[in-house]
C-alpha cells in the first residue's frame, strides 16, 4: 500500500511539473532537468548549505521523489533575483524574508511553515541596570540588535518599543551588532539585548545569573518554505501535502546539524500568508521599504 501511495504522489508531482511546461502564461517548465534547485537564506556558500540542510535535502529528495541540487544565496535581495530570473525553485526562508520576497512578487508560494516552541520575542537587560520595563529606557540606553532582516532581533522589538511611544531615533540608541549583540549584551557594552524566550532560557542556564526580562511579545511568524511563482500550483500543492505528511523525517533529517537545534522541536504546518501581516506592519512602522 505505501509503494501504490508514494507512486501516486510521484504522478501527481510529475503531472504538476508537465503542467509548468503546458502552460502559456507565467508559469515555466521544470521538466527539462527535473531537478529543483534549492536555496536557504541566511546560508552563504554551497559547501555551508551541505553541512547544515545536505541531510534535509536528501530527504526532501525522497518526499517528493525528484532531485534537488543546492542554490546558495547572499542575501535577500538574491533571493528575490534568483526567484525572478527562475534560477532557484524552493527557498526555505525567515519570515521576515519572506515579506520581502512576497512584497516583490505576490506569485510566490507559502508553502509549508516550521513552527518553533520558545519563538516569542523579548528584549533582556541586566539585573543591576535599573532597567525593569521599557518605561524605564533613557536616550542613553543602547539596544544591541542583530541585521535588519532579523525577525526577534531587530523588527519585532524595536516595533514593540515603537508600539510603547519610543522614537528610536531620539529616545534610545540603537546599534545593528548583527550576532555579536549576545556577547556584547553580557559583556555590559550594550543596555537591551533582543531575543526569543527560547534563548533567553538557554543564556540564563549557561550563565547561571538571572535577566530582566522588559519586554515578552506573542509568537513570532515561522520559517517557512516558499516556491517561486514559475511552479505550477498543481506541484506546489503535491510537494505541500507530502512536505506535511513527511514532517517528522524531514525535521530529524534537518537535526543531523548541530547547527539547526532550534528545530528541535518543531514540526512542518500548512503555511499561510496571513500569518506574515505583523512583520508588515513591523516594517511599515520601522519605515523599512
């Protein structure tokens, strides 16, 4: 019975990828090397993205029964290039990323999310700093965040401390550390560290000291994977279903990296647009184009 299923899914993959290349509008073929190019953000280099998502590639390999080669991406804005120009197929994105990719082209898939236990956003701040909520911030307090398109270490809280009537051009000071705000943050060179309830726990059971915590948001937007808008929707719905189904092979194949223990818990849901609008309005408020 499994063999009769997984050859119907194949059908239904394959019938997609035939459908992209029957299409006159927008849609494009992907049967001429029936192979899904594959691209993840924040992963610079190929050799990078084989040693943390090689296992989860071949394992999404097996799911949707067609090979995967690797795209490696710079940034966002090569994200958005590549989909355009049809060179990656797949992005296994941030939220915050996706936003921006949606933002350029409204074609494009969500497809299925990995949701995250402990990804709630909170700003931290020294026991002794006489900081204990945000109404306690100065002008002279800085907040250490990570790069712009940082989901908990940028958008989200400053929106929050945009929400609690904070200019954050005049009332705090802001430092982009990009992923040394942690070690700044517990050296004292910075006041606000912003990051998820998750790490918080981590950081307070390997330090052994306690944090103020000024600041806990709700749960943040998952990562997700997105297809481009070249893919039939027939295929994106095949792979979709399989991806849901298949969730706890493809998240302990994503675990063979040490890199990726922030999964460790998580499982692939339906993805859905909506879920993304308070990172546009994180963006809309930051006055981030």
């Amino acid at each position: 019975m499994k063999k009769i299923i997984k050859l119907l899914l194949l059908l239904v993959l394959t019938l997609g990828l035939f459908a992209c290349g029957a299409s006159e509008g927008s849609k494009d073929s992907t049967t001429e090397t029936k192979t899904i190019k594959l691209a993840v953000t924040g992963i610079e280099g190929v050799e990078q993205l084989h040693a943390e998502f090689g296992a989860f590639k071949d394992e999404l390999e097996n799911v949707i029964g067609l090979p995967i080669e690797f795209y490696a991406l710079t940034d966002t804005a090569s994200a958005i290039t590549a989909l355009e120009s049809k060179e990656v197929d797949l992005i296994l994105a941030g939220g915050a990323d996706y936003v921006m990719i949606k933002n350029s082209d409204d074609s494009v898939y969500p497809i299925a999310a990995i949701t995250r236990p402990g990804y709630i956003p909170v700003i931290l701040s020294h026991i002794d700093s006489g900081i204990k909520s945000i109404d306690d911030i100065e002008s002279a307090h800085i907040i250490g965040t990570r790069n712009v398109g940082s989901t908990s270490g940028y958008l989200m809280p400053l929106k929050a401390l945009v929400d609690a009537g904070l200019d954050i051009e005049k009332d705090i000071v802001v430092l982009e550390l990009g992923n040394s705000n942690e070690d700044a943050f517990l050296a004292k060179e910075i006041d606000l560290f912003p990051t998820t309830l998750l790490n918080y726990q981590k950081l307070r059971a390997k330090e052994q000291i306690m944090f103020n915590i000024i600041y806990q948001g709700d749960p943040l937007p998952n990562d997700l994977l997105v297809g481009g808008s070249h893919l039939d929707a027939s295929f994106v719905e095949g792979i979709k279903t399989a991806i849901v189904e298949k969730s706890d092979a493809l998240i302990k194949a994503i675990l063979v990296s040490k890199e990726n223990e922030k999964y460790a818990e998580s499982t692939f849901v339906e993805a859905k647009d909506d879920d993304y609008n308070d990172l546009r309005e994180a963006y809309k408020a930051l006055g981030i184009e």
